[in-house]
C-alpha cells in the first residue's frame, strides 16, 4: 500500500537535502538568490543531514562539554566585573547607587537619588531593627539612601531584598534602600552607621557612629570636610562585601561535577520514539509526494515551483540507505553492522536508533558507532512519521517515485538485502 502524499508548505528544498545538492531545476537562480531563498525556506526542509540526525557519540558530546567548562572558567574570571556591572546599572535591585566609573572615566547616572550631592547612611543588619526605621524615618524628604554592604553570609538573595523591602513597607518612607559594596570601599568605611556625603562619587564630608545628618551639616557648615571621625557608638559590619560573597560562591561550584551531572540528566529527560520489534518480514511503499499550498518564489519573484502536488524524487535521486534499529538490543546492533559492510561501497549507510541505555545514553552511541563502523543518530517524530516508520529493524531507501520502509524480523535479518 502507498500512503498519500503529505502537505508541506515549501518543499524544493526537499529534493536538495535529500540528495545533498540543488535540484537542476533549480540552477538558474544565481547564488545571491538561492541562497536567500534556502534561508527562508529551510525550516521546513527534509534534510536526513541537517535536521534529523544528531551526532550523539559520547566523544562529540564530551567536547562539548569540555567547551562549556572553558567558557564557564572564563565567566568565573569575569563573573565580579559583571556583577559589579550590573549594580552599577540597576539592572538588579540593588546598588545603583553610587554611580561606579564606566570604562570612559564617567559615573553611571544615579537611578537611587538625584543629580547633585547625596547623603548616604551606611548601614549594617547588626543593628538594630528599631534604628534602621528610624533612619528610614529621619532621611524621608532628603536626597539620601539607606546603604548596605552586602548580605548575611547565610541568607539569599532573594530573602535579603525581602528584608530590605519590609523596611520601606514597614517604616512607609520612600527612601532607597540599597547594596553597593563600592560605597563602602571608596569610603574606607568599615564600621556603621556611617553617614557619606558625596557627590559625583567625590567625598564632601563623613562621620561615624552617628545616623542623624545634623553633625556632619553643621561641621560642613564651617568649613570642614573629609573624614570627621568617630563621633558615636559603632558596631562592626555583619555582611561580607557583596562581591567577595560573589566570589567565595563562584570558587565553591565544582564545574566538573555539575558538567557531569548535566550529561547524566540529559537521556533521562529525553523523550525518546520507542517502537515496537517487527515479528514478520513487510515491504511498504511510501508515497514521497508533497503538497504546496500556493506558487514558491524566489526573493526576485520568479517562480520556482507551482502549487500543488511535487514528488521530490522526481527531481533528484534518493541514494542513501538508512537503517533503523534499538541500538540496546544485540542482534539489532549485529543487523545494522551486516548492513554497513554489505552496502558502504555502493551507497551511503545511516544508522538511527529508537533506544539507549538508560544510565549512559552517550555509550550507546559511542560504543555502537565503532561497533558497526558508522555514525549513530536518533529517531525523532519527524522523521519517524515522514517515512512511516512503525517497526525495527527497519531500513529505508527509494525507488523513482516511492520511499521503501523494509522491516525485518530476527529470524530473517542476518544477510537481509534489498
């Protein structure tokens, strides 16, 4: 029985791929035009090259792992800069605040405070809850922020900015409360509270073991400036400066083992087309047909192929042979190997299994791939419902005008030949 025809919006395309080469019919685009036109169209090719295979051998799939671990030892180089840059521009919710030089020498803009000079109240979550609401409290109205360090070593992220976040619900003021470690280094702050005044990241005037501005105001009000010195009780900062925390966390990450980790997970998430085991010899003809729903025309507006029914193979020869097997089954393995020795010198020979093991699946491919002496790829739905493969072992070639599905039961593989 030959099935129908199936409906695909472009398909010159197919007879490319399937052949590895342009249709003659399609020659006189010249390479400008085809190779648009192969970009626009080449999400609905066929392609058992392109589009269905994959290269799963545990060597390819190590290499690409090992890619990964040099671009993640790269990233752990320049992960503090990056952060760094990402407070400075206030694409996290913290910091922002200190307006951090960019590479041309300028400060970001200050998206806590406006322009101009700016009170900061240094402070640290080794105070008193009570006193960080009266801050918030007392710097309602002013150009100012409420600053920390960084977070508790034990807490998150996550539950550090829902700290942060109950001061300003629970003390009603509109004051920005922040983490920027930077403020505390251009400082040389290391005990709290602290009031800064700066403006454009140049210090005016600071104090410590004061969280009332009237001290430092007045001192600038005389003439003073820079450091005033310890004018009240002060206690040591509890957080770590935030990209040292960064840091310390990064050096922690065992790369290797979370690479490891992520090639095990992969087969245990993959979905995979598992097909039943053929009992009996059967031969089916597969109609290649496809339907065009409207004319295909090149990016100049010539038309390369009407609407309607088109048979690729038609058009070009389909020459490969490709075997389809469970590659965890022994005789499955035995059969596709008899194949690549019967057939490499006349044709081109893929193998495509349904299965791998399922605690190493990248073995599978790498032990069966030297076994038989030919690249593995994996069954996907695509092509498992194109050709109407329903069985295994299958093996499918073409005549002029038909795909051939073949499917052989154990007893009759051993030698099978078309």
């Amino acid at each position: 029985m030959v099935t129908p025809p199936i409906r695909l919006a472009h398909c010159w395309v197919v007879a490319a791929c399937l052949s590895g080469s342009i249709p003659a019919w399609a020659t006189e685009l010249d390479m400008h035009d085809m190779q648009s036109l192969s970009q626009q169209l080449k999400s609905n090719a066929l392609s058992l090259d392109d589009q269905v295979l994959i290269d799963g051998t545990r060597k390819r799939a190590q290499e690409r792992a090992d890619q990964d671990t040099a671009w993640i030892g790269d990233i752990q180089k320049k992960r503090q800069e990056q952060v760094a840059e990402l407070i400075r521009n206030g694409a996290l919710p913290i910091g922002g605040s200190s307006g951090e030089q960019t590479g041309n020498g300028k400060p970001f803009p200050n998206r806590a405070v406006e322009q101009g000079p700016v009170t900061y109240v240094l402070v640290s979550w080794s105070m008193p809850r009570t006193e960080l609401l009266e801050i918030m409290d007392r710097m309602q109205g002013q150009n100012a922020a409420v600053v920390f360090r960084g977070i508790p070593k034990s807490t998150t992220m996550l539950d550090a900015l829902e700290q942060m976040n109950s001061l300003t619900v629970e003390s009603k003021s509109e004051v920005s409360v922040l983490i920027d470690p930077f403020l505390f280094q251009r400082t040389n702050t290391d005990v709290v509270p602290t009031v800064v005044k700066e403006e454009d990241q140049k210090l005016i005037a600071k104090v410590s073991g004061l969280s009332t501005t009237d001290y430092l105001e007045q001192a600038l009000s005389e003439g003073k400036s820079g450091d005033l010195g310890v004018r009240g009780p002060t206690l040591s900062i509890l957080e770590p400066d935030f990209m040292s925390l960064v840091q310390e966390r990064i050096e922690k990450l065992d790369f290797e083992e979370m690479k490891t980790k992520a090639l095990a997970r992969y087969w245990k998430n993959k979905k995979l087309e598992i097909l039943p085991t053929a009992t009996e010899h059967d031969v089916r003809h597969v109609d290649a047909s496809v339907i065009l729903p409207s004319d295909i025309t090149s990016p100049n507006g010539d038309v390369v192929a009407r609407a309607g029914s088109i048979n690729p193979l038609k058009l070009r020869k389909f020459t490969q042979r490709v075997v389809f097997i469970d590659a965890t089954s022994s005789w499955q393995v035995e059969f596709a190997k008899n194949q690549v020795e019967q057939f490499k010198s006349k044709q081109r020979v893929t193998v495509i299994t349904t299965n791998v093991d399922a605690d190493d699946g990248w073995s599978t491919f790498g032990k069966t791939s030297d076994y038989i002496g030919a690249r593995i790829g994996l069954l996907d739905e695509g092509l498992k419902n194109r050709f109407q493969i329903q069985k295994i072992p299958s093996v499918l070639t073409a005549n002029d005008s038909d795909f051939i599905v073949e499917e052989f039961p154990e007893a009759s593989a051993e030698g099978a030949q078309l």
